[in-house]
DNA sequence: TAGGCCATCTGGTCCT
DNA sequence: AGGACCAGATGGCCTA
C-alpha cells in the first residue's frame, strides 16, 4: 500500500482539501471481497488497494463477475486473467490518476484565481485553460516589457545600474505559434469551463 | 431532473 | 512480461 492510498480509502478522504469527490463516497470504488473470500486468503494479507472493503458500509463493493459492468463485459482473454493481477492493474491505475489530480492541485495553487473554501474548486478543465491562458498572459506582459525598456534605452533616459545585466535579465521568451490572445478574447475562458 | 464533473474499472496499445 | 498511458463505460454526487 503506498501512503496515499490509505487516506484515500479511509474516513478521512473526505477531510482531504481539494479532493471534491472523496472515494469512499464514489460507486464502483474497488471490489468487495468478503473476509472469507478465497482470494482475499490467497492474495495474502489484502493491501488497503486491493481489497477495500474496509471501506464505508455505504458503498456498494461488488464482486466483478457480479457488477453491472463485470457482466456487461465480454468474456475476453484479458478478462480472464488472474483477478490478483487485475487488481494490481486497477490500484496503479487509481493510483496514476490520484498523481494526476495531486499535480492538478498544485496547479491550481499557482495559478490566480479565488481561491476561498467559498469558492467552489475549479474543475480539471477549467484548471489547465486557465493555465494556459496565465502563462501567455506572462509572456505577453515579459514580451511588452522588454519593448519598453528597449524603447527608453533607445531614449537615453534611463541607465542601468551598474552590474545589471539586461541581456542576461530580459532573455528571449519562446514565442508560440500563434499570437497569444487575450484572456477575454480567448474563447477558452476557463469561467466558463466549469 | 438534467447536465456537469468526477472516480473507478476495464481493455487496448505502446514501450522498456 | 510488466508498467504506463489512454479512452470508453459506468454510476455517484452536486447544482441550477
């Protein structure tokens, strides 16, 4: 069990800042293996990834072959693998997604917006638009800044301090492809992504 | 109640 | 072979 996974799985998920929907709260959250369960015997101690049924009375944990999906699914060669590895593949996977959603998160710590316990959480969208719409906005702003003070150099008005290195301060920003729009222009408005 | 958002499971594909 | 990545499917929660 990695260090994560526990608190995921645990009461407190939902104490977890950020985290909108805690997965004891969602359907479909892992499997419920009954403490007498052949597998959960022969898998060895359950790790809190693969078996959690320690989870919330409330959720609905079902054997695969018995879900809704399980049984939707055609019985293909994959689908016959060992269910301990079928596990592991789906604690990585959770495991991955909950990666994602930690760099999500500290995106969103970066990035201007309201952040306020009042203020509903932005969605992943709406996080990555407004990111991308930030980070042109900076290289607009370096951009315009680097003309004026390339203009009043050209003046004579200003002159640097000694030491200060202009080349090496205003270096070269990669320009995209396409001119940076605005961010009201933007059709991207990530306000309205959520 | 519909729609948005999300977490999770799952099978496929690609890479090491 | 195993892991990472991806996209589709599914179902729960929340809000207008």
């Amino acid at each position: 069990m990695d260090s994560n996974s526990g608190s995921y799985y645990s009461n407190e998920t939902s104490q977890v800042p950020g985290r909108r929907t805690p997965l004891g709260s969602v359907g479909l959250g892992g499997f419920y293996f009954p403490p007498s369960s052949t597998l959960a015997v022969s898998a060895g101690p359950p790790s809190d990834e693969n078996c959690p049924g320690h989870l919330s009375p409330n959720n609905r944990f079902q054997d695969p072959s018995q879900s809704s999906m399980g049984s939707l699914q055609p019985l293909t060669k994959k689908n016959r693998q060992g269910k301990t590895v079928r596990l592991n593949i789906n604690a990585r996977e959770r495991r991955r997604m909950h990666d994602l959603n930690d760099a999500l998160d500290e995106l969103r710590a970066v990035i201007p917006y309201a952040h306020s316990p009042s203020v509903r959480k932005l969605s992943k969208i709406a996080t990555l638009l407004l990111a991308k719409n930030y980070i042109l906005m900076q290289a607009n702003a370096l951009e315009e800044l680097r003309r004026i003070i390339t203009y009043i150099q050209a003046q004579g008005t200003m002159t640097m301090p000694p030491g200060f290195d202009l080349q090496a301060t205003m270096l070269p920003v990669q320009q995209p492809d396409t001119p940076p729009p605005t961010l009201s222009s933007n059709q991207s408005n990530p306000s309205s992504a959520s």
